[in-house]
C-alpha cells in the first residue's frame, strides 16, 4: 500500500506496514484480529500477508 493516501494505485496487499495507521486498521479488520495479535504475527512471521495469515490460522 502505497505511503501517500492521495495517490489512488494499486494498494499492495502482499506486504504489512506497521508504521501506517490505515494499514493497520486494515489488517486488523482484515483478519480480525487486535492490533496486538497483528505486531505480535508480523514479528514472528515477518510482514508477508500470506505468512501472517498462516500464522494467524496456526495461533487461534
């Protein structure tokens, strides 16, 4: 997802970006889960969408 909210591309959906408010309620909404729970993914799986959502399966 791009840094700039103004430009109107493509979002990438394959990387999570902590440091961005807006991804974070995102991803949060996304996969239903507490921001907590998502910081907690990323650092174990690292910021791949698709390997957080594994670990998010593993961990429920």
């Amino acid at each position: 997802m791009s840094d700039d909210l103004n430009n109107r591309g493509e979002p990438d959906r394959s990387r999570i970006a902590l440091g961005e408010e807006h991804e974070v309620r995102y991803w949060t909404g996304r996969f239903g889960i507490s921001e907590e729970k998502l910081r907690s993914a990323v650092k174990e799986a690292g910021n791949s969408a698709e390997a957080v959502e594994r670990w998010i399966a593993k961990h429920q």
